[in-house]
C-alpha cells in the first residue's frame, strides 16, 4: 500500500473520522505484520508535521498497536498544562500510548532529548511469583505448568494460568500452617484462598496466609500492594495486617492497600462494601471506617490518619488491569513504579526534576519504548545495565 495512504488511515482513525471500508483497510493494516514498519513511518510522519517527532523504536510497536486499535477517545486537553498541544498533536501522542491519556506539565522552553539505550534494553514485568511453604521450602512458581503442586493440611495447592489456588483435600487441618507468596522486582501474581477470596500481588509484595482458614477470624498479612476481593463470611471477619503498622477489617469487600516501605504513606482504598482501617497514631489507637470511593491514608510518620473523599478507584487499580498509574503523580513516584516493574535501580543525576506527570500508560512495553515517551517532557535518560540514570 502507498505510505501516503497509510498517512491518510492513520490520521483518519486519530479523528475517529474512517469510513466502514477505510475501517475494513486499516484493520488489515494492523493485522499484517509486514506494515509495522510502514505504520511507525506514518506516525514519525505526523508527528514530524507537528514538530513532535519521536525517534523510529521497534519498541514502540506494542504501544503503537494497541492504541492504534483501541476505540478510546482521544486525548482531552488539559487547561492547567503549562507545555500546550494542540488537540492534534494530542491525538498523535495517544498513538503511543495505549490504554489512556499522558499529560505533561513543564516549561515550554524545556530541550527535548533522549538517550535511547538500545543496546541494554529491559522487557516489561510478567506473572510470577515465589512461595514459600510452612517448612521453609521455595517454590519458584513462573517455572512450573499447571497442576497441583503441593498437598498441605487439608488443602491442594493449585496452579493454573499464573493463579494459585487452595483447595480443600477432604481433611481437616489439625494446625494452622502458614505459606508466603511474594513476587520479586518484575513480577505480579494472583492467588485464591481456601475461602475464595482472591488476591492479586503487584512487584515487590508478599502476602503471608493459612493454608486453610480455621473457624474464627480469617486473618493474613501484607506488605507492598495488593488488591483484594474479600469472600463474605460475617461468622469469619478477615483481617488484614498491614506491615504490622495497621489493620484492616472487612467482611467482604473489594479493596487495594498500597504499603510499600517507600512511599509517602498506607493507603487503603475501598471499591466495594466496608472495611475499617485501624492504626496507631501519635502513640495513641486510631481507627476510620471507609465507604465505597473512600482512601485512607496514614503517614509514613505514623502520625497521622486522613481520609480523601472521592478517589480515583480506576487510577489505584490501574496496575492490576495492566497500567501505570501516573495520575497526580511527580517524577519520583513514577520512577519507584518503574523500579519495581522493570527490575531497576534509578539514579538521580543532578536531582529529582521538578515535573508532574498525569494519566496511564501501558506496562506492557519495553523499558525503552517507555523511556522514549516520557523523554518528551525534557529528560534525557542513560541505561547502565539494571542502572537507570535521570539526567534532567
């Protein structure tokens, strides 16, 4: 096919401005590897026609495709930006970034640069995870099949399609033995308990639970992010013990807790039901209830507890569906997350830019193919193996 028609498709589907036989024609497009390269070239096309030229990176393929293919609106236009684009060229950054919107804020005057890294690139994140059982014993879970992997008190653990399930065996536990799941730097899983309820684990988390719940309260401990889908049971409270710094008292609901060590603060967000949210605070017992919509937040410090009204329930489970969650975030936050997902360590050059990001972006793409994105706003970036160094 003509590249200027391939121009034409590409910029007819950003204006949501195809016809059911340019659909049909572009569909095929995205369906035949061979025009990959051919779409890159459309897009540094248009974005060349804006003045917002991206370097060609196969990397970007991932992101090119699913965006390309989505059927989001595009971009809205932010009135608080201070780096203004137009609505068109806003439409051609959504070409790469898939899943959502990206917003920059910084000084227009800012020197676009980039350092592309190609030789060192690092893959996304993936499933996997690490268990430990009661004796001690590890279980590398990403380099097993599907399958029952192991019999404990009363319970068979199962793996299928990066899930792993306790299920009952028939007996009863005579005492209550604890596993622990934890995923490394790079890795996410999902976990089922005896109960039915389902736990999904970001990068750098672990959970610590009984293999079979007994009669009383249900109770298990976290540390890092998870997001939870509580089984109900109001004879059987669940507990969650967050870095042994909080608890958290549900009877079924559907919440996240993001404790990693090295944020700014727990917060535990309801989606659904009721849960309560119980710390020391000052020295002294604290304790809120949260209503679905609701974040409670309690200080690294330890010194205080607040609660926000309203919160962004998409944006805080954003890794759970496959995003980056950059909303209100500043440049440090977005670096921890890429910390954990890419297996990275990153270094400040000349300190920590002063630029806030806002919006989601794909996990699922090279570190690359990210870094290239993000050196829109004026970073430059410089890749030493594992070692990521900010230069701004």
């Amino acid at each position: 096919m003509d590249q200027s028609r391939i121009i034409y498709l590409v910029g007819r589907h950003l204006e949501k401005g195809l016809t059911a036989a340019e659909q049909a024609e572009f569909g095929q497009l995205l369906r035949d590897p061979e025009s990959h390269d051919a779409l890159l070239a459309a897009f540094d096309a248009l974005a060349g026609d804006l003045d917002i030229s991206v370097p060609p990176d196969a990397s970007l393929l991932p992101i090119l495709h699913t965006a390309l293919a989505s059927d989001r609106p595009p971009m809205q236009v932010a009135s608080r930006r201070r780096w203004y684009w137009p609505a068109a060229a806003a439409a051609a950054v959504l070409a790469i970034v898939a899943g959502g919107y990206l917003w920059l804020s910084r000084p227009a005057e800012t020197r676009l640069a980039h350092s592309r890294a190609e030789k060192h690139n690092i893959l996304p994140g993936k499933e996997g995870a690490i268990l430990t059982l009661a004796d001690g014993s590890e279980v590398v879970l990403d380099s097993l099949g599907n399958g029952t992997i192991a019999r404990q008190n009363g319970a068979q653990l199962v793996l299928a399609n990066a899930q792993l399930s306790y299920q009952p065996a028939g007996t009863s536990a005579e005492t209550v033995t604890y596993n622990t799941i934890t995923t490394p730097r790079g890795r996410q899983f999902r976990v089922v308990l005896s109960d039915g309820t389902e736990v999904w684990l970001n990068a750098a988390s672990s959970l610590r639970y009984p293999t079979v719940f007994g009669e009383g309260e249900r109770q298990v401990e976290v540390k890092g992010e998870a997001y939870f889908e509580v089984a109900a049971d109001t004879k059987r409270p669940f507990h969650v013990n967050v870095n042994k710094k909080a608890d958290i008292l549900v009877l079924g609901t559907h919440f996240n807790v993001n404790a990693y060590d090295n944020e700014k603060t727990i917060a535990t967000t309801l989606m659904e039901g009721a849960v309560r949210v119980s710390a020391t605070v000052s020295g002294k017992a604290a304790e809120v209830v949260l209503r679905p919509g609701q974040q409670a937040r309690i200080s690294a410090a330890a010194d205080r507890i607040t609660v926000k009204e309203h919160a962004d329930v998409d944006n805080v489970i954003a890794w759970k569906n496959g995003l980056f969650n950059f909303e209100g975030a500043d440049f440090a936050d977005i670096m921890r997350q890429l910390e954990r997902w890419y297996d990275i360590e990153v270094v400040y050059g000349k300190g920590i830019p002063d630029i806030e990001f806002e919006g989601q972006m794909t996990r699922d793409v090279p570190l690359n193919g990210l870094l290239t994105i993000l050196s829109r706003s004026g970073i430059q970036f410089r890749l030493e193996g594992r070692k990521l160094i900010v230069q701004p």
